[in-house]
C-alpha cells in the first residue's frame, strides 16, 4: 500500500510538470549528437509591442493580436497556445518582461528561457492564482524531480502590468519583480542542473486546466479550464534583453552541456551585467613625442646688414651691441652724395624668456610667439626711410669746411 502511495505521488508530480511543447523542446539537443550552431543575439535586443510586432521574434504557434496593450496571446478553446520566440540566442544576461497575465482557471502564462539542451528557467502565472506567480528552472532537461519552484507573492498579476526580470549569470540566477528581488539561486547549489548554455526566450499562453490533460497538470494548473467563460488573453507590453556574451554564433564544443564548452564566433565586448570579471582596456591614440632640450643662449656677436636711404651724404655706420641671450650685430649703411664717415656705439637689451619645450616641435630660444622674434628691443638699428643722426653730423662738418675752403679763397 505504502508502496502504491509513493508511486501515485510521483505520477501526480510528473504529471504536474508544464507540459507545453512549444515552449519546452528542442530540435537538436547537443547532449547526443552535434547540432547546428545557434545564432548570437547583439548586447541588447529590445522589442515594443505596443507598437507592433517585431522582426526580433518568430511566431511558432498561434495568432498573436496588437493593440496599445502590447501583444495579446489568447485561448479561447481547446488547443490554444499562442507563442512567439527569439530568432536569436543570448548566453547570460538578463531578460525583463512587461506582462499582464491572462484571468481564468487552468490558465498559464509563461515567460521562458529554453536551451537546446533543455536548459530552463522559468515564470509560470496562473490564472486562478491572484496573489502569487511562480519560479521554476530545470538544468538539462532533468525532470526527476519537481521540487524546484518557489511561489512569491505579486499583487494582483491578471489585472495589473508588472515587470518580471530574470538575471541570469554564471554564477547565479535572480527572478525580480518590479525590481525587488524575490528569488536567488546560485550554481552552487543547482550544481550540474544550474542552466549555463545559450537561451532564446519563449513566451506564450496554454490551458494547464484544459480537460484533456492529465490529472496532474490539471490540478497543478489550478482545476478545470471552463472555456465558455473566455476567451482568456494574456498582454506583453515589451521585452529587453541583455546579453552578456554577444556574439554572431554560438556552438557547443562537445557533449558536456558546460558552459566553458560554448565557443562564440564573433564575440563582441561582454555586457556590463555580466558578473563574470573582465578587464578593461583603455586606448590611448598614438602620439609621437619629439624631445625637445632647453637652451639657453649665451652672448654672442653676428654681423646684420641694414640699409639706411638718404639724400645728399654717404655714410658708413658701424654699431657694436650686446645683448642678453641673443645675437649683436654690426650694421652697415650706405649713402648717397657727399662722402662722410662716423662711428656710434650702441647697446641694444633684449628680453629673453626661458624656452619652452612644446611636444612634436622645435623650442626657439630667446623667442615667444613668432620663432626667432625678439620679444623686446631698446635702440632698434635705423629702418628704411631714416637718415641716421651719426651721418647728419658728418655731412654738416664737411658742408662748413667746404664754405670755409671758398671764403679764404675769395679773400
């Protein structure tokens, strides 16, 4: 007798697993042979039903209507099981849904993440369950045992919108609703069943409670599916995906069903949600740096033609000046007419800056602003156009000699 119980209750519990093979099969599981790869989702894939539907998901079963709701997914009779799926995969990240499930007896809404290897983690809503929305997860496709599902409170779940988030990492996994945390289990303790291979998301609508299925399921569903009192509609208004690993490909590198098996072709950079630890690089653009010295100049002496326009005297001038940390020159002025000759001496004082080396050109010494300018000059040597004092005062001496010369002759 003892022996019957237990037999019953197992029957009752498999019986009670979702049995939506939309939502939980797979059409090559790599676990026993070599399978395709699997196409790679980008960093994040977002999807507003409101506006329509998205090119992002493929519809696998049913009819699925829009509005300014979001997608709607309805049973309104026997064998009714609108899903839709992601064309690509995601390994880790997250994934959050805007949903408002479906009202009525036996009625499930379930947001799910599937693997080819059956990985899976779930949120199931009953429609009889007013206060409550279930998490579930399965590793591999393991069903020995059904005691893997927790039920937190959610304020009324088929009248109100709520955001259900999903994080899933390597090394832990968190259910969310509205942002509070409801449930964590980490990798330890699901150990080889914790879900760790790429994920498309599947959402969709069925009758746990529809009188064809098994005892088990229609009790788990939460009694018969009166269908009459339909139809029941469920309503995603939008879903975001992150995804840690993005990539164009996925393939599993042999039969272990490990994560660290998965190989991503055309991997991206890692999401920041991961918690898996990463480093980042930082690039800085090429810069070439020419080593510059300071100079410092010390007094020296250069020869510096200038040219001096008169009228009626030819001079020589000849200048010998010093100056601080650049050249002193001599000058040289020709005239024109009379022949006279003087000599000046003068200092010319030039302020000069310290030099400043500026990376990937040369310093100028004694020079800011235009290179080779001087900053400062006192006495500037006499420019085009002016006649110098010095020969002035040669022209007048030899003019009054002259004067003289014809007056004694006279006399």
């Amino acid at each position: 007798m003892h022996s019957t119980l237990i037999k019953s209750a197992a029957v009752l519990l498999a019986a009670a697993m979702p049995m939506v093979s939309a939502q939980t099969s797979t059409t090559c599981n790599p676990l026993e042979k070599t399978c395709p790869e699997d196409s790679g989702m980008g960093a994040t894939l977002s999807s507003d039903f409101t506006a329509g539907a998205s090119d992002d998901w493929t519809v696998t079963n049913g009819e699925i209507t829009y509005n300014d709701q979001g997608a709607g997914f309805t049973v309104a009779k026997h064998g009714d099981s609108p899903t839709i799926q992601t064309k690509d995969y995601f390994f880790f990240g997250t994934a959050e849904v805007k949903m408002q499930a479906a009202p009525g007896t036996g009625i499930v809404s379930s947001i799910v993440l599937e693997s080819d290897d059956l990985d899976e983690i779930d949120w199931e809503a009953l429609g009889g369950q007013t206060t409550t929305i279930e998490t579930n997860y399965f590793g591999k496709g393991n069903t020995e045992t059904y005691d893997r599902a927790t039920y937190p409170n959610v304020d009324s779940p088929q009248t109100q919108t709520h955001t259900y988030t999903i994080d899933w990492q390597k090394d832990a996994i968190t259910w969310s609703v509205d942002g509070s945390v409801v449930r964590t289990l980490t990798a330890a303790a699901a150990g080889d069943y914790f879900p760790q291979t790429p994920m498309t998301l599947r959402i969709g609508i069925w009758a746990g409670g529809d009188p064809t299925e098994p005892e088990g399921t229609i009790e788990w569903a939460g009694g018969v599916t009166d269908f009459t009192k339909g139809p029941f509609t469920m309503y995603i208004e939008s879903v975001t995906i992150k995804n840690a690993n993005p990539g164009s490909s996925y393939t599993y590198g042999d039969n272990s069903g490990s994560a660290d098996s998965i190989k991503i072709s055309g991997a991206g950079s890692p999401d920041t949600t991961t918690t898996s630890a990463h480093h980042t690089t930082t690039t800085v653009p090429h810069t070439t740096t020419t080593s510059v010295h300071t100079t410092t100049t010390e007094p020296g002496t250069t020869t510096k033609p200038t040219t001096t326009t008169g009228a009626g005297s030819t001079g020589t001038e000849t200048g010998t000046g010093t100056a601080t940390g650049t050249p002193t020159g001599t000058a040289t002025a020709p005239g024109g007419g009379s022949t006279g000759g003087s000599t000046s001496t003068f200092t010319t004082a030039v302020t000069t800056p310290s030099s400043t080396a500026v990376p990937g050109g040369p310093t100028t010494p004694g020079a800011s602003g235009t290179p080779g300018t001087p900053t400062s000059s006192t006495a500037p040597a006499p420019t085009n156009g002016a006649v110098s004092s010095i020969s002035t005062s040669g022209s007048v001496v030899a003019l009054y000699g002259f004067v003289a010369a014809i007056v004694a002759y006279v006399l």
